[in-house]
C-alpha cells in the first residue's frame, strides 16, 4: 500500500516553504524518524521526518522549489500504512462525545454570562425582608459567616497567614480554630503563590476553601491561579472541572500604609470570565454574600475593606440569613441623581446624599454589593428615573469599575441621560504615605456632592 | 516490588543507563501491556505530527514522543482514585491513564466530540473519571495545584496519592519550591515526578539550572528523591511504587526524576538547533524504551506475532481516533457561550 508525503505544516502560520533539500531519493529505503528533506520557511529551517517505514518510490517536488502549499504531495512511500495519505473529511459527521462527563462538585448546569445582554427590565423585586436585625460589626459578620458555612458542608475549610493560632492578623477568624480544628483553619507559611495554586487544587477535587489574602495586595503573587488556574478551567475542560473557591481579604486603602498596600483590585479581577467579584459594605452585606460566596460553585473574589471591619450595622439574626450574588441594593431612594458605588465608598455616597438633601438635591444611591455579574438592570432602571449618574470607587478611574458601569448606561440608557456621567475616584497617583497627601488621593464625601451637582448643573 | 540493583536505595547518581538487567521486575504479562501503552502513545503522537502538518491540528502541539516509558511505568503504580496533573506535553499522559484516543485526537483537532468539546485543545483537557486533572498551559503552575490535589487526599484521609509531573524547565520556578516546603510540612501525599528531557524548550538543563540533581532539590525540606533511567518503563515502575508507597504510608512526598529525552523538537515549530542530529539519533538506536522492551519480550520467548497483532491493534486504534477527529463535528456555535460559569444551587 503507498502512502503519499504532504508538505506539512511546521507551525501554526505556515502556508507554504521552500523544499530546501531531499536527504533521501528515489529508491531509498525509509525508517520511522529518518529525516527525509529540509523545509525552509520564514522564519528556520526544518527538518521533515519520516513517520512509517517504506521505500521512497517518487519525488514529487524537486528540491529548491519555493512556494510549496501546505498539504500538497511531495513525495510517495511504499509500504508505509498509508498515515499520511489520509485526507481531512469534508463533511463531519455527528458523533457521540469519549465519555459521560463526570459531575462537577455541587454544581448544576453551567450558564453562560452575557455581560452584554441588555437589562432585562425594571428594577428586582424588592429584598427579603429577613425579620429581627441585631448590631455586630463586619468582622463579627464576616466569622459568623464562615462559622455557619463550615457547620453546614465539612468540605469547607479556612487556610492563610496567621488565620489559626493568632485569630486572623485582622482578627476575622477569631475563634474558628476552637470550633473546627487545625484540620479545617490552617496556617500557611508566606507562600501565596503556592498555597493559592495548593487550594485551586483542593477545590478541583471537590472541596470547599477559603484563602484568607492578610491583604488582596499579596494576591499579586498569586494572581495566575486566580485567572488562569481557577477562573479558566471549567470553560477549558468542556465544563468537566469546576472550581468552587473564595479569595478574600482585605482591599484597597487602609490608613497611612503607602502604595504597595493601598490599592483596590476590584477592576483587575472584575475584568475575568469565570470569576465572580463582590465588595461588600455592610455588615448585613458581609454577612449574606460571604456566606452565598462559600456556596457558590465558582471562584469568587470576595473584596472586604479594612477600615470597614471594625464598623457596626444592623444585621438580620436569622440563622439561614443570605444573600444572591449579582443583586444591587437601593441603599437610598431618591430622584435626581443616582449616585452608584461599593465597598467602603456607600459609606461617603450616603453622607454625600444627606448634604445634597440639605441642598435640595435627592440622590439614590445603589450599593453595587457585587462587581461581576454587575447588576446592571438596578442601575438603569434608576438613571430612567433620575436621568443623571455618579460613580463612586476608591481605585483609579482609568480602566475602573465607574468608567464600565458609565458604559453600560449609556450603552442602555443614553437617551435618558441629560448630562455626562459623573466618576469620582482615587486620584491617578501611587498612595502617598504622607497623612495630608493621602487624604488628597481618596474620594470624599465633598467630590460626590460636586459631582451631583456638576451633573445637576447645580452650583 | 524492590528489585536487585534498586533494592533500599533512596538515591542513585549518575547518567542513564538502558540496561535490560534492569527490566526484570515485571512478568512477561505486565512488560507486554507496557509495550502495547508506550507503543500506543508513540504511533499516537506520530498520527498527531501529521494531522498538525497537514494543519487539521491548530496553535501549540508538544509531542511525547522518546518518553513514553515515564507515564507508563508511573500508572502502573497507581490505583483507582488516584491522581494525575501534567503540563502542555500531555498527550502521553492522558493515555496513560487510560483515557480514549478519540477523545484526545478529536480535541486536538478543536471538535465537539474532545475531551475538552474542542475548547481546550492540546495543552489543556482533564477527566475526572480517569483522575486526570489537566493539562496546564502555564509552566509550573500545575505543581502547586497537584500539590492541591494531594492536599485534598490527605483533608478526605482516602488514601489516595497525585503524580505531579512537571520537566527540567519548570523545575525551576518558584512555585515549585513553594510546593516542595508546603508537600513536606503538611506531610502531603504527592509523587513529583520530574521528567527531565535535558531541554526546557531550546535551553539545555545546565544553563538552566544550578542544581545538578534534580532528584535532591527536595532536601532542604527532606523530601527523598531518586534519580531514574526513564528510558527503561521496569526501572520506572520500581521506582514509582517506591514513591507511592512512601506517600501511601502517609510519609509525605517524594520526588523522582526521571531521566529522560524526548526526540521531537519542543513545539512543532522548533528547528531543534540546539542539539545534535547525532545526540538524537544515538538516544533513539540506545536507550529507546518501545526497542528495549520489545527485545526483551522477543528474549523471553514472546513470538514475534504475538507483537505484531499488538501493533495492528494499536495502528487501527490511532487510525480510528484519526478518523474520528476529523469527522466529529466542530462545536456548535452556542458552546462559546456555555461553561463559563456553573449555576449557583
């Protein structure tokens, strides 16, 4: 049986190369793995190796030909088994997939995310009303959080620095070591690329971490596993292999800490499919959406605020109290701006609404809660009533979270718009360490009021 | 499953030998099936160089061709419930563990009926039925996620063990060492499996790396490790279920390495200019494991048809999944969109 040798393509851009050289001819006796010709393309010289044995019958392609297409015939083989002869098919036929897949660790069908779907109407039913609230702080909520979860699913467990024997370097594990062990809260070295691919690991298997970041600026060693080891997997392995993990810790700006740990991350991990980014504010907020994040089947990004810790809220006291990933929260109902933001800056949009209120401006903020998926619908459907945005963050502006939730508007409601969006945000520089210099680079209460009233055309 | 020359070394030194003295370890049944899984992966990567020349095969294709005997005579050590993780040169590896040729062929070539529904492609498909958990594009990073997985074992306390394998180049990076200091300190029940093919893509191991035995790298933590003729698949085996059985006993991780050599350049697109045509052509007449094994079958008295139905049947195999790959349709339009993120219960 003869077998015809194709020019072959020796990287993915090649179309044609010159046949440079036979190193065999006509009559010669072929093995596996002899280098039969010298292909020159672009960009080097290649060597074309003989894959089944033969006798090489008839050179098709003399050498010194340039120009030769990709997958025409330059030479024939007898008494190969024909490998190369065989042709791409023209017309696929359907066939059965190599195995049942195997069911990914607590999940159910895989979605798609449109982030580009337009807004599918007015704003979401309102909140559950969740009964009797009591004061705890954020740290409080945040431990409570995860108490509950590791008492619910023994396949949750807590791993960071310093998050066992020393309680948390911010003091959010407080006590989770004498409820559930070393097994389940467990100290690492500082190691975060490592111990951060090591629970990208666990969670593939079908556990549960979290991985406490002592700050998300320190998930910059780890960051490829964040994106590339856990956001990408499941869509790489045809839906096979998910990744149910939490990445929290403290972001953004704390006090007088400089710039290596002072920046906001939410835009960098907003950008990834596959990921889920939610800021909570409040204590209620930490509370519900850590405990939503924990039993979420995708990665989540879970970006707390340092200064925000020690504050208090009322929090509901029901024990099955939680909230939906991807759901905004009118924190203030209002009708002539729309202030949005999250994290710490709901905090500033609130005493910003007051003063406006003061001034005759009513302002309705929205706590974004959750970055990715962005909960476009709530916001719309505020600018259709108050036909004016503001945007509030505490990271950088250029790329950020107001620049694509000022997009998205006008994307979907630029016909309501009677003015230009608005961005308040941390000033383009590095932190400065220095307490005056810092106090220039944040946002404050004052820039949301002149904002609105920049986009109220108000004085 | 301690043999002669091997018995209660925890180290040997030195260049790789092919010696058939080594090869007596297995019975004449398990040589046979060794020589059915190398041959398989060979005429399998062979299939694969051409269907990416004649571009039905897209992007970056990394052939295992020459170290064959590495992934063989590893799975031969392991039980079900066991893990694998690789990197991007991972055909070998999928096979191996006894994944289908059709299902890796027809992910190569992008279809819905791959692995991956031809979205991963070459470099990145997994199945959790088989405990193999990828194929990872980015070096180095499947080590700390193997050491994951073996994290895992030890959290459900089941007994179960990872190869994590990982070559001379990205022995190198620092998650490496990170993984080595976390797989010792939580006593980690995981094989790292180094197979050194003496070039990370176009640099030769020695202007890479400073440390002349890989095996070692693990003893500032006291990981033991071995160095391995990963030419010779008995010689592999013996050394693996040494591994294994440390990691089993709960002893926490060992490293192997194994000397190795792959013959094909490191992509499709590699001149190969920074070897010899000689170096290559002196492994593949010497130390070749398919040649090796198949010697020593034919010596202990295997009739030569015996093999030969052997090759028949791996040929129509790798002919089928070729077939296969090309006529699987490609994945419908709406699977860009699907397998992104899981729905929340």
């Amino acid at each position: 049986m003869g077998a015809t040798i194709l020019m072959p393509a020796l990287s993915p851009t090649m179309t044609e190369g010159k046949l440079a050289r036979w190193l065999k001819k006509e009559g010669d006796a072929v093995k596996a793995g002899d280098v039969l010709a010298e292909i020159e393309t672009d960009k080097a010289t290649m060597e074309v190796e003989a894959v089944d044995e033969g006798t090489l019958t008839k050179i098709l392609v003399p050498e010194g030909t340039e120009a030769v297409a990709v997958n025409s015939a330059i030479a024939e083989l007898d008494g190969g088994e024909g490998g190369a002869a065989a042709k791409p098919a023209e017309k696929p036929a359907a066939e059965e997939v190599p195995e049942a897949k195997a069911e990914t660790p607590g999940a159910a069908a895989p979605v798609g995310a449109a982030t580009h779907a337009a807004p599918k109407g007015p704003a979401s039913e309102p909140e559950k009303d969740w009964g009797p609230t009591k004061s705890i702080t954020v740290r409080e909520a945040l431990r409570d959080a995860m108490a509950a979860e590791m008492r619910r699913d023994d396949k949750v467990f807590l791993m960071g620095e310093e998050v066992a024997q020393y309680q948390g370097a911010y003091k959010i594990s407080q006590g989770l070591l004498d409820e559930f062990g070393a097994k389940r809260v467990i100290d690492t070295p500082i190691t975060e690329h490592g111990f951060t691919g090591m629970a990208v690991g666990a969670a593939m298997s079908g556990l549960r971490p979290i991985v406490e970041f002592m700050t998300f600026n320190f998930s910059m060693q780890a960051i490829d596993h964040i994106i590339n080891s856990a956001a990408k997997t499941l869509y790489m392995s045809g839906g096979q292999l998910g990744c149910p993990i939490v990445f929290r810790g403290p972001n953004g700006a704390a006090a007088r800490v400089a710039a290596q740990h002072s920046q906001c991350y939410a835009s960098w991990y907003a950008h990834v499919p596959g990921l889920k980014v939610v800021a909570p504010w409040s204590a209620a907020d930490a509370k519900g959406l850590l405990r939503a994040a924990i039993r979420d089947p995708n990665p989540v990004v879970f970006l707390e605020n340092e200064i925000l810790y020690g504050q208090s809220f009322e929090c509901p006291t029901d024990e099955d109290f939680i909230l939906p990933i991807g759901k905004a929260k009118i924190e203030r109902q209002g009708k002539d701006v729309t202030i949005v933001a999250f994290s710490i800056e709901v905090g500033v949009a609130l005493k910003a609404a007051e003063q406006l209120a003061e001034e005759g401006i009513d302002a309705e903020v929205i706590n974004l809660r959750s970055i990715r998926p962005l909960d476009i619908d709530t916001i719309v459907a505020s600018v259709k009533k108050t036909n004016r945005l503001v945007t509030v963050e505490e990271g950088w502006a250029f790329s950020g979270i107001g620049g694509e939730v000022a997009m998205q508007v006008i994307e979907h409601a630029f016909d309501h718009l009677d003015a230009p969006p608005a961005r308040v945000a941390g000033l383009d520089v590095p932190m400065p360490y220095a307490a005056n210099l810092e106090k220039l680079a944040l946002p404050t209460v004052e820039h949301v009021v002149q904002a609105a009233k920049s986009v109220t055309y108000k004085k | 499953m301690v043999q002669g020359a091997d018995a209660g070394t925890t180290k040997r030194r030195g260049k790789a030998k092919a010696p058939p003295a080594n090869t007596q370890g297995l019975t004449q049944e398990q040589m046979l099936q060794a020589y059915r899984d190398m041959l398989l992966i060979r005429r399998f990567e062979e299939k694969a160089g051409q269907l990416y020349g004649m571009g039905l095969i897209g992007g970056f294709c990394h052939l295992y061709i020459g170290q064959e005997a590495v992934v063989v005579g590893m799975q031969m050590c392991l039980q079900p419930g066991d893990q694998v993780i690789t990197s991007y040169r991972d055909h070998g590896h999928m096979l191996a563990t006894g994944m289908e040729a059709r299902g890796v062929m027809a992910e190569l070539t992008g279809r819905s009926g791959g692995y991956s529904k031809g979205k991963g492609g070459s470099m990145h498909m997994f199945s959790r039925e088989k405990g193999f958990y990828g194929g990872h594009g980015i070096v180095g990073a499947q080590v700390s996620i193997g050491a994951g997985l073996a994290f895992a074992n030890m959290y459900r306390e089941d007994g179960t063990v990872c190869l994590t394998y990982y070559g001379d180049g990205a022995a190198n990076q620092g998650q490496v060492f990170e993984s080595y200091n976390l797989a010792a300190l939580f006593k980690l029940p995981v094989v790292f499996v180094i197979e050194n093919n003496k070039y990370g893509m176009g640099t030769s191991a020695d202007r890479a790396s400073a440390s002349k035995d890989r095996s070692q790298d693990g003893s500032p933590w006291g990981i033991p490790g071995e160095q391995v003729d990963g030419m010779d698949v008995a010689a592999v085996k013996a050394a693996g279920e040494r591994a294994v059985a440390h990691c089993r006993a709960g002893r926490g991780p060992y490293i192997l390495e194994m000397q190795t050599y792959r013959y094909r350049g490191h992509s499709m697109s590699d001149p190969a200019k920074y070897r010899t045509r000689e170096e290559v052509q002196k492994m593949r007449e010497q130390h070749d494991c398919i040649e090796t094994a198949r010697k020593i079958l034919l010596e202990a008295g295997l009739p030569e048809a015996e093999l030969k139905t052997v090759d028949d049947d791996v040929k129509a195999i790798v002919a089928d999944s070729a077939e296969f790959a090309q006529t699987s349709p490609e994945p419908d339009e709406s699977e860009l969109w699907t397998d992104i993120l899981l729905e929340a219960r």
